[in-house]
C-alpha cells in the first residue's frame, strides 16, 4: 500500500478510501492533488445509487452486483 501512496503523491494524485453508509460497499477516488477535485470513482454515484434503490426494494444487500473479482 506504501508503494502504491508514494507512486499517487509523484503524479499529484491522492487515493481516498471510505465505506458508503447506505450499501456498506468500499468507495475508491481518485483526488487531484492540487485542485482535490474527484477524478474517478469507484463504483461510481450511479452504481452506488443502484445499489440503495434495489436495497430498498429488496430489502436486502446486493454488494456482489457492484464488485466483481475474477480468480
């Protein structure tokens, strides 16, 4: 994780990482150092907007819809 901070402060980027409280799912930015404007985000406000919509119809998680890992 060091490497990958270090790397992100060289190109004048930052990495912030937070928990959504509604979806319980991880959220990665990416931040502009300079301006710390949001570059990208993962999963995205949309995906993450999916995600408490279908929660709340289903009452339930659906975490696994917003990540995929492959082995």
């Amino acid at each position: 994780m060091n490497k990958v901070s270090s790397y992100m402060q060289n190109v004048q980027r930052n990495l912030n990482f937070s928990i959504d409280e509604s979806t319980g799912q991880t959220v990665v930015k990416v931040i502009d150092a300079e301006s710390e404007e949001v570059i990208r985000q993962f999963p995205s406000e949309e995906m993450l907007a999916l995600a408490r919509h279908l929660s709340e119809m289903n009452g339930e998680s659906v975490s696994g819809l917003l990540m995929q890992s492959k082995a």
